[in-house]
C-alpha cells in the first residue's frame, strides 16, 4: 500500500497502471496470426498483394482498442461500485485508487475511441467501405461488455468474437478480401486461448462477482467447471489447430504443442492457489502463454 500512495494523480505512471500493458498480449497475438497466414498465402495470392501497412495498422488499432477497453473497464467498475479497494483481490484500478481522476479518464476514453477510428479509417483503402462498420461494432461492443454483457455471462462469447474470430479474420481480409476456412478455425483456436486471461481473471473474482450480481460463466458453472473450462480452452485450440497440420502448415500444429505445456502447468497452479491475490501470479502467466501461443503459431507458418 505505501507504494500505491507514492503514485501521483494523472502521472504517467497512473496511466501505464490504467493501460494494464499485460493484457496487450491479447491484442498483439490475434493480429500477430492473422499476418502470419497472410504472408504465408502472399505466394498464391502474390506478393505484391500484401500490405504491411495494412498489417501495422491493424496491429495499432488492436492496441489503441484494447488501451480503450481498460479506461472504460476501470471507470465504469469504479463509478458503478464494482471496484471496491478493499474487497478487491485483483491488481488496483486507476480511478479507484484515486490515480486517475474520473473525468480524465472520460477524456482518455474519448481520446482513446477517437484515435482508434483515426488508425482505422485508412483501413478502407485496402479493405472496403465494410471496415467502418466492423471499427463502429467493435467501439460499441467495447462499451456494452464493461456496462452490460459482462454482467449477463457473456463475456467468453465476446471474447471468442472480438479477440478471435474478428481481430485474426479481418486482418486476413484487409490483404485479399476474403477468408479461407483455415484462417477461421485458426481464429477461433486464438480466441480459445485469450479466453483463458478472462476465465482466470474470474475465477479469482467469483465470490465478489457473485455478491454483486456479475453472473460470469465462472459464476454460473463454479469453481470446478472453471478449471475443466480453463484446460479445455487450451486443448480445444490445439485440436482447432489440426486445421494447419492439413493444410501443409505442419510446424503450425506442431509448436504449439509447447504452449500446451505451460498452459497446463498453469492450470495446476491455479488448481493449488484456487482462491486470493496469489492468482495475479496466474494472469501473468496466462498472458505469457498467449504470447507463446502466438509466437508458436506465427512461426510453424512462417518456417515452411
């Protein structure tokens, strides 16, 4: 606590800890797929078809979206009762502590969503008038997960769209206007393993989610489908990823057999901890093995 008191209001430091870099991982990781398997499939399509100004651009918006989801998680948890500083179990939130002021951070969430649609609008140079309606469902998801769906249980499903199926397939699409059956299945094996993060991040917030009323699936089947829930998303994605080994991308279903590894360790080690902060230990860990995840994949497609 004396160190949290040291952080000054507004500084840069609050805003770092407002930002929650680890969970950039999950950003990174979708789009990081996605331009693996358009680089790989540049050779049918031609080279000279792929964009990496398109793929950086997609990296960015990821990045700047999921910065924006944090601001409006933290204010809204914070203005609404959720985050209370001493129940919580979870790392401190910005407005809560007070590091942040709630009307900045509704001016960072206002600078965050407009810089998102700056970054995204050249997108519809490569990828069509379409790529504004996908920008504007991905702000309004951005806002209804922290404000409703979250509340209802759906926070899994959002997961498995917004950092799965839409961050890997559109980044796809941007470079050849079309998505293949292998960039499908590999987008929902992705958001399998980000979903991991979220399962997690519940299954140690489950007893004062229930007293609030925030029915997360953690919440609905309890602690023991929680855990079979977090070991399954990972083996899920690796069977998912079967779909690489068929489509002459071997080293793709391979490799990441060694995330596979950690993600197991992990669970056995949420199993132990089972309830506390200790489980912060374990977020840390699940946004690593995300990020092996991604590297794994990445590169089995890259090393043909």
């Amino acid at each position: 606590m004396m160190e949290e008191k040291r952080i000054e209001t507004n500084s840069m430091k609050a805003w770092l800890l407002a930002a929650r870099p680890k969970t950039l991982s999950g950003a990174a990781v979708p789009v990081m797929i996605g331009v693996a398997l358009a680089y790989v499939d540049a050779q049918i399509y031609g080279e000279e078809v792929f964009s990496w100004v398109a793929a950086l651009l997609c990296l960015l918006f990821a990045f700047v979206m999921q910065i924006n989801a944090n601001f409006i998680n933290d204010f809204f948890d914070f203005a609404n009762g959720t985050d209370d500083i001493e129940t919580r179990v979870g790392p401190r939130r910005a407005c809560a502590m007070g590091w942040v002021k709630l009307d900045s951070m509704k001016k960072a969430i206002a600078g965050t969503t407009c810089l998102a649609c700056l970054i995204g609008l050249p997108l519809v140079y490569w990828g069509g008038l379409e790529m504004i309606l996908i920008g504007l469902v991905c702000i309004v998801f951005c806002f209804l997960y922290t404000t409703h769906l979250s509340y209802m249980g759906l926070g899994d499903v959002l997961v498995l769209v917004f950092f799965g199926i839409v961050p890997v397939c559109i980044t796809y699409y941007v470079q050849y206007h079309t998505v293949t059956w292998e960039v499908f299945l590999a987008s929902l094996a992705c958001g399998l393993v980000i979903d991991a993060l979220l399962l997690v991040n519940n299954f140690r917030d489950r007893d004062t989610d229930r007293e609030a009323g925030k029915n997360t699936l953690v919440v609905r089947i309890g602690a023991k489908g929680a855990l079979q829930c977090y070991l399954g998303v990972g083996i899920g994605a690796i069977i998912l990823g079967f779909t690489f080994f068929m489509n002459g991308h071997p080293l793709a279903f391979f490799l990441p057999f060694v995330y596979l590894i950690f993600h197991v360790y992990t669970y056995l080690k949420i199993k132990r901890i089972d309830r506390g902060k200790a489980l912060n230990i374990c977020l840390g860990d699940t946004a690593r093995n995300i990020f092996i995840y991604g590297v794994c994949v990445a590169a089995g497609l890259l090393l043909v």
